[in-house]
C-alpha cells in the first residue's frame, strides 16, 4: 500500500454517517477533489465503468444552492481514483 492508498483509507465517506468508521475494507473509492464535498470519501464499489465515467451529482446542503442542491464531480482524466468538483446545480 502506498502512502496515496493510506491518506485514502484515513478518509470520511460521503453519505456515510458520522459515527461509522471510514473506509471499509474490500470497497473502491474515489476521492472528492475540490468544492464543497472536498476529501470525503465516494463509494464507486458497485459503480459500472460508464457510472464512474459520468460521474456523479451529490445531494448537499453545503453547496451554492443550500439544501436541495447538488455538487457535480466527474472523474480526472487518468486518475478515476479522484472526482474533481464541476460546479452546484439546484
């Protein structure tokens, strides 16, 4: 395990709650880069190669459009292991 693997593991998960541990073994993340959501974990275990792809639009209350909103976070060209933050939608 490198010392990216370890940071990762040392990470919250998105929608998990705030008692639970981190990361859970056996399970592939992606890390949220940037915006609101930035360094939480996101679960993509049972995510197809095209779900991982297109990314994701994440329910948050922390965002430019408070609750109800979404961030958006598509994957980084060469690196699907980080989701880099694309901007809010209501």
């Amino acid at each position: 395990m490198d010392r990216n693997d370890e940071q990762l593991l040392r990470g919250r998960v998105y929608g998990q709650d705030h008692d639970q541990p981190g990361p859970r073994p056996g399970r592939r993340y992606a890390e949220l880069v940037g915006g609101p959501l930035d360094g939480l974990l996101l679960d993509i275990t049972s995510w197809t190669q095209d779900e991982i792809r297109t990314g994701a639009a994440l329910p948050t209350e922390l965002g430019q459009f408070g609750g109800g909103g979404r961030a958006v976070y598509a994957p980084r060209p060469g690196d699907p292991r980080r989701f880099d933050w694309d901007g809010d939608v209501p």
